[in-house]
C-alpha cells in the first residue's frame, strides 16, 4: 500500500505519471475495494496462479515488491529465515537477466528494506503489554543487536524514487532504511518522544518464543499441514532473530581481530587527512 501511495502521490502540483494494477487474492475485499475507488486496477489472482500473474503483467511499464533481504554473510543454517530468502531467491533469478532501460526491453531494480517500522504496533515486535501504572513493557531476543527499520512513508518514497530514475536504478541491488536501531534506543526514543515509561525486557530466545502459541508446530507455509517437516514458526523466526542479534559490533571486533590501536596513515577517501597521533594522547 505504502508503495502504490508513493507512486500515485502528486508531485509540486503535478500530477503523478503512473497508473497502477495490483494483483490480489480477494477482487471485493476491503483493501481492495479502497484501492480501486482510488484508480486502481485490481485483478484476481495469487502468485502461484501463473495465468493470473500473466494477465497482471500484461503491458505493464515496471512491477515490485520491497522486501527484507536474505542474509549477506554466505550460508549458515542459523540465520535461514524462509519468508526473507524466498525473495531473496526470486532476486537472484531476476539479476541473473540483462537490465537495459527502454520500452522494450526488461529494466530491473532490487530494493532491500529494513523491518517496517509499523511491525511495534504488534507484540511480535514492540510492547507485550501494558501494566497497571502505565509501563509499556518491550520483550526481546535482541540483547545489543541492531536492527535496521524502515517507515512505510519512506518505502512510498523509494519506490517511486527508483520509478522515476530508471536510468540511475537499472541493474542496482539497493539497501535503504529510515534508522538502524537496538531495542535500548527503540525504548528510550519511545519513551522521549510519546512521554510514556517503557523497559526493555531481555528474555532468551526460547522464553521468548513461550509467549506465542504453537509456534513449535505450526508451519510457516500456508499451504503447508502440521507435522509434514516443514519449517515451523518457531524455527523460522528463531533464524530471523538470529540475523538481527547476532549481526553485531561484536561480531565484527572478534571476525576481524580488531586492538582498538590507532592507524597514523591517511583516511581513505579523506584527501590526506592525517591524525597527530602525539596530540591524541588524551
């Protein structure tokens, strides 16, 4: 939705260039109805009903969906997190073909954003509850782990961005986020911004997950039956989690070895910038 608002937003008194087709599971559902009263075609349709996808895609200018990326660190069964590398998977297919910019041909863009900054308006995400004096309380698996977060206002933004400068965007893998946040800063800001008091709770993973119910044994496919083998909710997000609090400072001081010993060369990228090291001893 935040995608389609940002392409059909008028830009300094003009008008936006764009018409948009969606498809959807449900043509008289709500959102769907809310979208056409607005202009926009809708059909029927799921992406595993390739006729549907078809009639979708024809003569259409560009087609997208932001989504959150697969890990970057190479594979590790850890952080395999199924609903990212899905996408991620339908990513590499599409950069494996030529992107030219034209009329004809297919120009491809690949924007990767952060977890929706709505996601705390959920437990899932933000407070478990609210206690008798007012407390918000914030329950994580984080620990110190940085998670990077994206407003639906600036996925609108972007996406329209990488529409309007095809030339710039063609054949480009782009990262974008509003904010990279630990769920420390994400209380504190909270509580600075809205004036209500709010803790970070830190819980294990496992205590974590006792809070939900069978996430153990529900699958995370749709279309998948309990008990078939198929990745489970809990093993899902276990993987999900995972990517964000272990993709730390901390890991990358122990990968790389780094003493905290200062470089007396220049800055890369500084145009020479040297550091007085006699100075600097504070």
């Amino acid at each position: 939705m935040a995608a389609i608002d940002g392409l059909l937003e008028s830009r300094d008194g003009v008008p936006s260039p764009y018409k948009i087709r969606v498809l959807t599971r449900d043509i008289n559902g709500a959102r769907a109805k809310a979208l056409a009263a607005t202009g926009v075609e809708c059909v029927q349709g799921t992406f595993e009903d390739f006729a549907a996808v078809a009639k979708a895609m024809d003569g259409v200018y560009g087609a997208g969906q932001p989504y959150m990326p697969k890990t970057r660190a190479g594979y590790d069964s850890r952080y395999q997190a199924e609903h990212l590398n899905a996408k991620g998977r339908v990513t590499e297919f599409i950069k494996g073909m030529p992107s030219t910019v034209g009329d004809t041909g297919l120009s491809w863009s690949v924007m990767n954003t952060g977890v929706y900054m709505k996601m705390p308006e959920t437990p899932f995400v933000g407070p478990f509850n609210v206690r008798a004096d007012g407390t918000r309380v914030f329950a994580s698996q984080m620990e110190d782990g940085k998670m990077a977060m994206m407003t639906l206002k600036d996925v609108g933004f972007w996406t329209r961005w990488i529409f309007d400068h095809r030339a710039e965007t063609s054949d480009q893998d782009l990262s974008v986020a509003s904010d990279m946040l630990d769920w420390d800063t994400l209380v504190t800001t909270f509580t600075r911004a809205m004036g209500f008091p709010a803790v970070h709770l830190r819980l294990a993973p496992e205590e974590w997950r006792s809070h939900f119910i069978d996430a153990e044994i529900t699958p995370m496919a749709s279309m998948a039956a309990r008990g078939d083998g198929s990745t489970t909710v809990k093993e899902n997000y276990t993987r999900w989690w995972a990517l964000y609090r272990d993709n730390s400072t901390e890991m990358w001081m122990r990968e790389t070895g780094y003493a905290g010993i200062p470089d007396a060369g220049p800055l890369k990228g500084s145009s020479g910038i040297v550091p007085n090291l006699e100075k600097m001893k504070l």
